[in-house]
C-alpha cells in the first residue's frame, strides 16, 4: 500500500524513525546503520512497527470512547515511543545481547607462606 504524507506528516514520520532508531540502537548495537554495519532486517521491521505506532497514536492514548466521551492515557512518558517485551527482546537476540556472561575474578593466591595479592592491597586495604 503506498500513502502519500503531506510535508508535515513526512517531518512527523522522519523524527518518529530517527527517535526509534536510536533508541534500538540503544537496546541493541551503537553501530546499527553507521558506516559500514547494516542493520539486521529483523531490527528494520520492529523499528518500523514503533514508528507506525507512534504516527497512528502520537498523544499514546490506550482508549477512547465517543458516547459519554472518556478517554485513558498510558503511563507518564510513554507518548507512544516504546519497545514492547517481545520488541525488546528481537532487538537484544539481533544485537547477541541474551543469556549469561561471565566475568573474571581475580582472588588471593598463596606463595610460599605468604598471601599475595594481585591489586597490590591485602584484606585490611594496606599495601604491601
């Protein structure tokens, strides 16, 4: 389907894909989309998704009823710029950013009889 926007729904469109992008590459990788590091077409449809969203629901209202007119704002800040659980987690998967890392631990190792420690600091913070 191919829509036409007037020139101020295109500045409207153009901010809300800049501002979701940066906030994928935020979630995701720096390097998404600058100089040579594509960006994964996964990554494009969900950015894609949050910027349509945003455009269809700028204000972010969650619902609204016509007769007896009420209506529901979503939570402060929302504004219809966010990533739901599942958006979040694509980016993260696409970017290798899930499951459990470890880090290294650096310990007292006894020589001789002594203890040395390999940040120059014994137990009591003096040094040696």
């Amino acid at each position: 389907m191919v829509v036409t926007f007037s020139d101020a729904e295109r500045v409207a469109a153009e901010a809300a894909l800049s501002d979701v992008s940066a906030l994928a590459r935020l979630y995701g990788l720096p390097t998404w989309g600058v100089g040579a590091t594509p960006v994964p077409e996964v990554v494009k449809g969900v950015v894609l998704a949050v910027a349509e969203r945003r455009m269809r629901n700028p204000e972010g209202y969650v619902s609204e009823m016509a007769g007896e007119y009420s209506y529901r704002l979503p939570e402060a800040g929302s504004a219809g710029l966010f990533f739901r659980p599942d958006e979040l987690m694509t980016l993260r998967q696409a970017a290798g950013r899930t499951g459990i890392v470890s880090v290294p631990v650096t310990r007292p190792v006894m020589v001789g009889k002594s203890r040395y420690y390999p940040h120059g600091k014994d137990y009591r913070g003096g040094d040696f």
